[in-house]
C-alpha cells in the first residue's frame, strides 16, 4: 500500500504546489483535529506522508482529539488557536465560510478532488462556485436496519408495517426530526434548501412544501403515526421490540448485536408509491488560512494525502469509515458491507445536508409532534395544507 501512496502524494504534489513551495518544503509545526477514534490511524499516516515526502520530514504535527461536531464551533470561536487542518460535518461549512475559517482548496487539488469523489460529496464542499474542503467520507445517512425473520420485503413501508403489526413488533423512524422528516417530503418531490453566498450567508429559501407533493408526503407521515406498530425513535441502543428501524451507520454494532443471524439492511423503502429520500452526510478536511505559503502547502499535501482514496480505503478497515472516494468504494471490502452497501443505495436519492438555520429543526419537531400527537388526523386537504403554508412561510422567513 505504501507503494501505491507514495505514487498517489507524487502525482498530488506535482498537481498541487508550486515549484517553489515544493523545493522548500516545510519544517514547522502543523495541529491536526481528528476525532477520537481516528487520533492512532491519523498519526500513523502522517508518519507515512513524511517518510514519503522527505521536504516535509521535518515537519512537527501534532493530532488531538476534536470530533467534526464539535471543530467548527472551536474554530470560530478562536481560528488563531484552531489546528490547520480539522475535520467537520459538512453541514458546518457555511459558517466556517462566513467566519473566513477555512481556506478555498487549491484549484488543481479542487479538480482531483471533483474527479475522485461522489457527486455528493463534492456537491457537499461546495459553496458557491468554490470547493472549501477535501471530502474524507460518504457514511453519515440514513437507512433501514431489519430483522429478516420478521420483515419478509423491506422494499415497501406499507409491507414493512404489515410485518410488524401482524408479529407484534415495531418500527422505529423519528419524524419529529427535521433531518429524518426530509425522508418523506424529498421522497415525494419537495424541495426545502437554503441558498448561501460565498461567505457563507443564507440568501435565500426554496421551499414548495405547501403542494401536492407536500400534501402527499404529510398524509403518509399520518398515516405511518397511525399503525400500531410506529414508535418515534432512532436509536437501535434504546429500541426495544424492534424489527425494523430508520437508523445510521454509527449503530451498525448494536444493529448486528441485536438480530444477530438475521440483522440485515436496505435502502429506504417506498412509501405510498413514491421512493423516500432524505439526507446525505460527509464528513470532510478543511485546511485554515495561513500567512506562510510554505506552511499551507504543506497543509495542502497533507490534507491531499489525508483524503485520498487508499487512505480512506485503510481508514474504512480500520475504522469502518465509507469512503467518498469512488475507487475506494468499489473495493471488495467496502462493497461486501451490508450496511455501508444499502447506505450507497440510499445515497442516490438524497441530497446533501447543507446550512439550515437553527429555528427551521425545532420548527421541523413541532409539525413531527402535531403528526405523533394525532393533531392532524381528519383533518381535510384545505386544513393540512394550511398547515404546511405556515410551515413553508416561516422557513422562509429565516431566510435574507
């Protein structure tokens, strides 16, 4: 593997730092946040990034322990003391754009990083015109965990739930979320995105939830409400009586541990003739500005190295991390992972989370408790779109 690195960072480097830069090197200091679980594999590749590259042998990195939740809040809140490369959730980015935290990616790297990845992900560090970050995954979705002794066809919601009731067991999906309520609205031909500039502000809201698709997507959330097998929730840790449940790849253990021979998973199913939807997670490197160009071409490099498509395909084996990266994904091992393969599948009908303001989430609860709550059950078309004009406008108004 190191063979087929050290080939991979040469190619980079050619494509990536100036002529100057590259004869310099750097052997200064660089702080790398990574999350707990990726501090050792992080640190060992370092340690073959140097040994590839002997004008950065010298170089001092230093790797702690900062989750990509947390990153991008640490970062704003001081980006002189921040590290100079970082990982963060991509829904993060806009405001690390708007706190001029995150440095644009190089333009040749910007054009490997669009060839190498998924749609999604590139779509993902992308704002505006301009690429801010190097993807590191394609994993942070949603998907269906079923028990297959009991769910004999998980391609449908209305069988799935047939399954459930008549064994008397559960289906677990929290659509008082409004990152899995996007499921339903998506699936059936919504829109709700927001707009941002290149410095990261909301500019504007496309919305079209007051519609026939709209109205289509909350009548199969009432009626899901309705079965006596629905139970709001996404935890598989905490489900109890669970045959089948909308969940991540962060609960892939507990769902094994669980159905144990029969722990099996699928893309999301259809719901009244419609294919749901919903959103796709990243996780990605950002590299901050730097004054020294030396000093950013080396973060440059690293972060190069950091998020190509071996070292994501060792970060999967190590860690179980999916890869963003398409050769990567195409691996025998990634490919034979039940869970990560239906993520894949799910992946093709979402959309990448991008910036939302704070009041859309808890705006998004209140319609998902009024739906658990039977507030709507009844109700005629002209009230229940009523009730989704008032939700289209307000998230409007968050907007500009």
């Amino acid at each position: 593997m190191k063979k087929i690195l050290s080939l991979v960072l040469a190619v980079a480097l050619v494509l990536t730092l100036s002529c100057a830069a590259l004869a310099e090197g750097y052997s200064g200091d660089l702080k790398v946040w990574v999350a707990d679980a990726a501090v050792d594999f992080t640190n060992q590749q370092i340690e073959a990034f140097k040994a590839a590259n002997p004008e950065f042998a010298d170089m001092t990195v230093s790797v702690e322990a900062v989750g990509e939740g947390d990153a991008a809040s640490k970062v704003i809140t001081d980006v002189d003391a921040a590290a100079d490369i970082f990982g963060f959730a991509q829904d993060q980015l806009a405001r690390m754009v708007a706190a001029g935290a995150v440095e644009i990616v190089e333009p040749a790297n910007a054009e490997v990083v669009k060839a190498e990845n998924d749609a999604g992900a590139v779509a993902a560090v992308t704002m505006g015109d301009e690429l801010y970050a190097y993807p590191l995954t394609s994993d942070n979705g949603y998907f269906l965990y079923y028990d297959k002794s009991v769910v004999t066809d998980p391609s449908t919601l209305e069988g799935i739930l047939a399954d459930c009731e008549a064994a008397g067991k559960s289906f677990y999906m929290e659509i008082n979320s409004g990152w899995y309520q996007t499921a339903f609205f998506f699936g059936a031909g919504c829109t709700l995105t927001y707009e941002s500039d290149n410095d990261g502000n909301l500019t504007a809201c496309n919305v079209d939830y007051a519609s026939e698709n709209g109205l289509k997507a909350l009548k199969s959330m009432i009626a899901l409400a309705n079965s006596p097998a629905f139970v709001n929730g996404s935890s598989i840790s905490n489900a109890t009586n669970v045959a089948a449940i909308v969940d991540g790849t962060w609960d892939t253990e507990a769902a094994k541990e669980l159905f144990g021979d029969n722990y099996a998973a699928a893309k999301l199913p259809t719901v009244d003739g419609y294919q749901m939807s919903g959103f796709g997670g990243f996780k990605m490197l950002g590299v901050k500005p730097q004054e020294d160009e030396a000093k950013l071409a080396a973060c440059d490099a690293l972060a190069a190295w950091l998020s190509s498509g071996d070292v994501q395909l060792a970060r999967y084996e190590v860690l179980g991390w999916g890869p963003s990266n398409l050769a990567a994904q195409q691996s025998d091992a990634v490919k034979a992972d039940v869970a990560l393969s239906a993520l894949a599948d799910q992946l093709q009908y979402t959309i990448p989370q991008g910036q939302y303001p704070g009041d859309y989430w808890s705006l998004a609860t209140g319609l998902g408790d009024n739906i658990i709550g039977h507030k709507y059950d009844g109700a005629d078309d002209e009230a229940l779109m009523t009730a989704l004009t008032e939700f289209q406008d307000t998230c409007i108004s968050y907007a500009g």
